[in-house]
C-alpha cells in the first residue's frame, strides 16, 4: 500500500537525554490499529508451522513473562487456541529500565539473532516525554533488512501520568511518536494502555487495582492488556498470506540504521606517571579503555600476542557481602568471559547488561548487574614488582542509597585457585566518594591481581565503579611483596 509521508512532531536526536517536547501531538488513541497485519505469521500458523516470537521491551515486558496474566504468555496462548497445529517458541527480550534507544542498539543480539517470525515492541513507558522515533525506526529497518518478511507489531503499555491524554482521547507523546513511525511503515499496534485507561478513567477500576506503583500491572492490569491483544490479533491475522514488507524512504533524513564498526587504537601511556616516592617505572600498563582501545574479545593483548587484560563474570550468588572475600576463589569465574556488545560500546553480563563499558571517552566503568559481576584482570607478563594505582570519580547505583560497595584488589599465583586480598575500598552508595586506591606485589609471569567490585545488595541491582582508571606499572628494582594503601 501506498503511505505518506508523516513529519515529525519536534526535531529527533540520537543522544542519550533528549528535551521533553513543549507540545504532544494530537494523534488518537485507539484500542488497535490492522494497517498491513501480520500476514507472514498468519501464514505459518494456519499451515501449522513452527514459529517464534520476540517481545522486547522494558520491566513491564519483562514482567510480562512472569505469571500466565502476563501478556508475554497470554498472546502465543491467544494464538495456539486459533492454530492448534501451530508450534509457537516465545522468546522474552524485556530489560527492566531500558528504553527504545537501548532496545535499538540491543536488537541484533537479543532479538534478531532468535531468527523470529514476529516482534512486539513495547517501550511507551520508557520513553517518557521523548521524541524517540529514530530508535523506532531503527528497529523497523534492522528488522527488515535481516529479513523482510519478519511482521512487527508496536503495543503501548500504561503510566499513571498517561491518563490525561487518554481521557481527551490522545495518544501520550512517547506512545503518539511510535504510533507515527508504525503508520508510515504500516505496522499494526495495539492499545493495550487504551483499554487500560478507559477502565480507569471511567471509574471501573481503581489504580491501586491496576497497578502497586505508577505504572507496573498487577495481574488484574495485565489481564486487561490481554484482553486488547484477543481483540487485535484475529484482526492482524485476517490475511493469511507470505508478503514482503517494504522499507522504502525514511523519516528521519539519512537514517543511521547501524553505526559505523569500532576500530580499536593503542592506548597512550601516561607521560607524567610517577610511582610512589616519585620514581619514574620500568614499564607502565594502562587500563585499555573498552570501545576506544579494547573492542571485540574478552582478553585484550600485548603487540607479543601475550594476554594482558581480560574481562570476566563472577555470579552474584558468590558476591553480595562487600567484605573482600567475593572472588577470592577464581575457579566461580575464570572461563566465564564477558560479551562485547558491539553497540553498547562494552562487555556484558549474562543479562544483557554492560559490566564493562564507556561513552567512547576515558569514561570507564566497572560494575555489575543482577546475574553478575564483572572482574577486571591484569596478567603480568614478565617476572617483576608490580604498583597498582586504581582511581574513580563515583560509585552509580539504582537506588539502594544506604548500602555498601567496595572494590577488592586480589592476587592470585599461577596455578593456584585461591587468591589473596591486596587492598580493600569500602564506602556506602551514597557517599559518592569514588575511589583511590594503591597495591603493590611481586609478580612472576602468569600471575594475576584482579579488580572485583560489589555490594550487600539483594535482588534487584545494577551499577558500577563510574571514570575508573587503572595503571599498572613495572619497578625497575625487585623487592617483596606489600600492600600500599588498602581501606
């Protein structure tokens, strides 16, 4: 079918922090939209084929998984009672707290690489009051350059603050700039939110029986948002027929649907590096910083080809007591490499989330997430005494304010699985200190001394050691081993 073009409400940015825009567009809010339907998915179902399908999103999508309420297990259940030939995989790719900026840059790993036959993209919430609409998009474009006959579907989930707009019949501005990318591309959506907020907004159902905070459902809340989805579905699978869908113009001008390859560049060592008592070292080994000078594997290395660096994931099931004894045995995380996640710009836990990133500057970061922890290892490469000199600007961490962190210094002899702690900085989160922290020990080559951070949180986490900075350095006499400067 033929679409025109539509314009964009305010100017779209690809920067992380957009301004909020002084006026939503008026764009109705309707419990679905059919547009193109999901031709390809209705085709393999009725000829009872197996398909997968993808739900990206954030919390709420990843909540979405958690009871048969959610919508995540109601839709394939919706579908198998249509098609009960059909052999439906449902694969759940929701992050809680990411937003379309991130579910774009993660597309290609947590979705696209499962190969679906549909996705439902879920990030009205997130969003906020951002014009997101060249994420949108390049969503739309990864998904039908991989393969055009993959069927998209956008739904937008509910925040308190939406009701508003819902009660004059208006789409929120998050929710208004999708629903403007999925009709130029003529992608189905479905109002999940709308339906919701009618039930609301007329008194029907409370908020507090929708949902325990401002916007997570309770199961009653995701019941609702199945119901809209067994009101769309049959509509989108009407036509039960194999289409290319076509990209065709853009609307935002020169899309940049994939950012340009990182290539690595040697890292600079620090001119005015002096050791303590202000001698100059034999040898300096700067942190190599991740997207700038480390990209790819988790081992970075030497012109000699000998691995000076690595990255790996420590699960948090060992961490949690921010006392220095996490990790001490190396066999809970050696072998365990972390993932470079190319458009992250970092290396990622089992998760999903960057244990080990940057912005593209010297802004490194070390930290953890809910699965893992990642642990930062130099490997000396020849017979020495080593100095450490571990910096950070901050500590960032959600919420937990009262909590402990620290970053342990640890050594570990070669062919010995127990390490020894070398220093120990400790603070509460909401000291913001950062930290400054030295070491230093004897080496001989193959030996190791990691850079383990964590905290007595449980559940929930995500954080890490924010401007960290690591320089290892090489004395030019020998001596024994000793600790400098552990807190």
């Amino acid at each position: 079918m033929k679409r025109k073009l539509l314009p964009a409400a305010v100017l779209s940015v690809f920067a992380f922090l957009l301004p909020a825009a002084e006026e939503s567009p008026s764009v109705p809010a309707r419990i679905f939209s059919v547009r193109d339907g999901m031709p390809n998915l209705a085709a393999k179902l009725a000829a009872g084929k197996k398909v997968t399908i993808v739900f990206l999103g954030g919390s709420i999508t990843q909540m979405g998984g958690s009871s048969g309420d959610g919508f995540v297990r109601a839709v394939p259940r919706i579908l198998q009672t249509r098609y009960p030939k059909a052999e439906i995989t449902v694969h759940n790719a929701g992050v809680g707290g990411s937003d379309s900026l991130e579910g774009a840059k993660r597309y290609d790993r947590d979705v696209l690489r499962r190969n679906p036959d549909a996705v439902f993209v879920e990030f009205a919430v997130n969003d906020r009051n951002f014009d997101r609409t060249i994420p949108m998009e390049r969503i739309v474009h990864k998904t039908w350059r991989k393969d055009p006959r993959i069927d998209l579907v956008f739904f937008y989930t509910l925040d308190k603050s939406h009701l508003e707009s819902y009660r004059a019949g208006n789409l929120p501005f998050a929710a208004a700039c999708h629903e403007k990318v999925a009709a130029f591309y003529g992608i189905p959506s479905v109002g999940t939110a709308f339906h919701a907020a009618e039930k609301i907004n007329s008194g029907t159902m409370r908020w507090q029986d929708f949902s325990g905070d401002t916007c997570h459902p309770k199961a009653a809340g995701y019941r609702l948002f199945a119901e809209a989805f067994a009101l769309a579905l049959p509509e989108f699978l009407r036509r039960e027929q194999e289409t290319t869908h076509r990209l065709g113009k853009s609307i935002t001008e020169n899309l940049e649907v994939y950012p340009p390859r990182l290539k690595p560049r040697t890292p600079a060592v620090p001119a005015a590096f002096r050791l303590p008592g202000g001698s100059m070292p034999e040898k300096v080994y700067p942190l190599p910083v991740p997207a700038v000078h480390w990209v790819g594997s988790a081992s970075w290395s030497l012109p000699s080809g000998k691995v000076l660096w690595r990255i790996d994931r420590l699960p948090r099931k060992h961490a949690g007591t921010a006392e220095g004894a996490s990790g001490v045995d190396r066999r809970l995380w050696e072998n365990r490499p972390a993932e470079w996640f190319e458009e992250g710009r970092g290396f990622t836990g089992s998760d999903g989330n960057c244990l080990f990133s940057s912005d593209g500057t010297d802004a490194v970061q070390l930290g953890f997430s809910t699965p893992d922890v990642g642990v930062l290892s130099f490997i000396a490469p020849e017979n020495g005494r080593y100095v450490f000199q571990v910096r950070s600007k901050a500590f960032d961490m959600w919420a937990n304010d009262g909590k402990t962190v620290a970053l342990s210094v640890l050594k570990f002899t070669s062919g010995r699985q127990h390490g020894e702690l070398l220093a120990l900085h400790r603070e509460r989160k909401k000291d913001r200190k950062g930290v400054s922290l030295d070491a230093e020990c004897v080496l001989a080559a193959g030996d190791a001394v990691a850079f383990l951070p964590d905290a007595n949180v449980p559940g929930y986490i995500r954080g890490g050691w924010r401007g960290l900075r690591i320089i290892a350095a090489k004395r030019a006499d020998g001596g024994r081993a000793e600790t400098l400067n552990g807190k």
